[in-house]
C-alpha cells in the first residue's frame, strides 16, 4: 500500500483528507446544473447571485492560506465547515423557501465564505506535508477530489436528488455530505498539520502574520503573476455553468442531456489533474501550463462553443467539451510552482492561488452579466479564449531561479 502511495504521489498521512474533500464538495455541486435556469425561470437574476457569490469565495480563498498559517489549518477548515453549513441552512430554509432574492443573496454569499476555508486550506495542509519532488503530483490529487466531488459526483446526485426528492430536499442534503466530509478530513485524518519545511521557524501568528502574508504579492510579483493565471485558468468554468444551459437549448440539448455532459466530461477532467501533476513533475511545471494549460484551452473553449454549429449531435458536443476538460487540468502544476518561488510563506502564496480560484468564481459569471448584451455570447466565447493566450504568455515569467 505504501508503494502505492509513493508511486501516485498521494500523501499517505493525509488520504483521509482527501476522502473528506471529496465527499464534502460533492455536497458543494448539488446545485451546479440545475440552479441557473431554477433562477431564472423565477424571475431573478442568476448571474447577480453567482457573481456576488463569486466575490465571497474570492475573498475566503484568498484569506485561507494566510489564516491557516495564522489559526492553524483544522481550525480555519471547522470555521469553513461552520460558515457554510449556516449558508446552506439559511439558502434552502428562508431564502429558497420564500423566493426571497434579497435573502438569496445574502445566504448564497455565506456558503460562499464557507467552502474555500475547508476545501483550500487543505491545499495548504497538502504543500506542508509533501516531499518537494512529487508536489505537483500531491496537488492533482487533491484537484481529482475537489473537482470529482464537485463536478462530477454532486452534479449527479443533484440531478437525480432533485428529479426524485424535490429542490429544497436536495439542497438541505448538502449538509450532511459537509457533515461527514468534514469528519473524514479532520477528525479520522491524523496528519501532522504543521510545515514541514518550517524546521525551527514557525510562521509569525496574528494581524503582523495575516499582513505579510498579504503582502506577498508586492514583495514577490510572480506570485502576483501566478495567481492571475489561476484566476484565468477556470474563469471559463463559472462562464459556461451560468450561459451554456442557455445556449444549448438553441440547438435542441435539454437540461439533462447538458447535466450529463458536465457531469461526464468532468470525470475525464479530474483524471487528467492526476495525469498533469504527474506530467509536471517530469517534463517541467512552467511547460505543462503553458502548452497544455493555456494554448491548449485556448483552442478547446472556441471548440466546445462552436460545436453545436459545426455538428449539431449528443456525442460531437461531449467529445468538444471533454477536450476543453481534459486541458483545464493542464494547469495542475500551478499549485506545486507559484509555492516553489518562495523558502518562506508558502501559505501565504497558496494563497494567492486561492485567490484566483476564487476570483474565476466571480469573473466568469461577471463576464458573461457585462457581455451578454453587447457581444451576445460567442463575443464572450472569444474573450475566453484571448484570456487564455493571455495566461500562456504570463506563465513564461512565473519560473523559480532553479528552473525545473
């Protein structure tokens, strides 16, 4: 068992935190196919609900990897437990049960505050506890749970738990999927939560540490860099959840026939994480993000949104997105390089990752609010794609001063 470990590049000490990311962010994605048109056809604005819940997540994924340093990373995870089980409670209980939008928003932004501090304060966890030479292989691991619990396995059980158990049902049963993720990753877990490579010196605590941890950008500009290529990396992700239902209903594709083609097309984008932590880790992290990463979404995301035109069938318009998913993943080896820039703060700079993945939550629905109306959605298809050249360009001035 330890040999397979070892091989794949999955901490052994943290395998049960892995299981509870997993199980809780399949609560997170219950909502993920079915939401945007529940709230449209209620008469709201689901772009309003998504981009101001984009902010909340930005903000917490940023703060996540600093107050981990600051409380410790079980402590930050329970409070993003606690926060998002009070999101959800007031969402489905006040808000979705009254369609009352104002209350919408304000519930749907604490559920957003609430996953980043569990979900990426593990990453953290991850780059404290990892040998350095399978970093980025430790990092797809987490990106194949994340992502398979998210967009895969909550998007399944969400268009099934609505079909058979009704919307608030479905949405209150999030809480018992946080539930037991949670007591997998840090009751059951046993891993050591401290710096592996701290040795003596441990992270200054408090405001003064929470501030230089902020300061990282200003004192270290690749991070900067790093962390805008993060935010561009699934920015086309939180586009397409909140247009292309829409879109496709052009063209004759039902809503279950696109829940399971997100759904489907995502289990071929968790595999890759593993299949380009390892890749990075062999023909170097910067590579992998830029062929693979930027140039090949590039190509993908016009593919996927041109499909229904150039071939108007089921299988052609999976194959289009399965390749948009599979080079999604190319930016794997991010998370194992924008830490190596530094010897100190690493927390601090997983962080700024963070804060990308956070912010791609609120600008991929921003963008498609601000576009819609002037460029209609193939100007917005083509802005995706320019943000992702754009990101393959920044990624040749993110390199450590020991390049791998």
């Amino acid at each position: 068992m330890k040999n397979i470990f070892r091989k794949t590049g999955m901490p052994e000490s943290l395998g049960w935190g892995y299981l509870g990311v997993l199980i809780f962010m399949m609560g997170d994605g219950i909502e993920q196919t079915w939401l945007s048109r529940y709230i449209t056809d209620a008469g709201f604005n689901a772009a309003e609900l998504f981009s101001l819940y984009g902010i909340m997540v930005a903000l917490s994924s940023w703060l996540s990897g600093v107050i981990a340093e600051t409380w410790g990373v079980k402590r930050t995870m329970l409070a993003g437990f606690i926060l998002y089980c009070l999101g959800v409670a007031g969402f489905a209980g006040i808000g979705m049960a009254n369609m009352n939008f104002p209350v919408l928003l304000l519930t749907y932004a604490i559920k957003g505050l609430g996953y980043p501090l569990f979900a990426y304060t593990f990453m953290v966890w991850i780059t404290y506890r990892t040998e350095k030479s399978v970093l980025s292989s430790a990092q797809g691991w987490f990106w194949f749970v994340f992502t398979g619990g998210l967009n895969v396995l909550g998007a399944y059980y969400g268009v099934f738990a609505v079909r058979h158990f009704g919307v608030l049902p479905t949405l209150w049963s999030a809480l018992l999927f946080a539930a037991v993720g949670a007591g997998f990753a840090l009751w059951i877990n046993k891993s050591a939560a401290t710096n592996l490579y701290a040795g003596d010196e441990e992270p200054t605590g408090g405001i003064r540490g929470l501030i230089r941890g902020l300061g990282i950008m200003k004192r270290e500009p690749k991070v900067l860099l790093g962390g805008i290529v993060r935010v561009i990396n699934t920015t086309s992700q939180f586009a397409f959840v909140v247009f292309m239902p829409l879109y496709l209903t052009r063209y004759g594709i039902t809503d279950g026939q696109w829940a399971s083609i997100w759904g489907s097309i995502f289990i071929l984008n968790i595999l890759f994480n593993l299949v380009f932590g390892i890749v990075g880790d062999k023909i170097g992290w910067n590579r992998t993000v830029t062929w693979f990463g930027g140039v090949g979404c590039a190509v993908t995301v016009l593919l996927f949104y041109y499909s229904p035109q150039l071939l108007n069938q089921y299988w052609f318009i999976f194959l289009c997105g399965a390749l948009w998913c599979i080079m999604l993943a190319g930016y794997v080896p991010l998370s194992a390089l924008v830490p190596s820039l530094v010897e100190k703060d690493k927390g601090a700079a997983v962080s700024v990752l963070n804060l990308g993945a956070g912010l791609a939550a609120f600008v991929g629905p921003a963008l498609v609010r601000i576009l819609e109306k002037p460029v209609g959605y193939t100007g917005i298809a083509w802005t995706l794609a320019g943000l992702y050249v754009v990101s393959a360009i920044l990624t040749q001035f993110i390199r450590p001063s020991a390049d791998r």
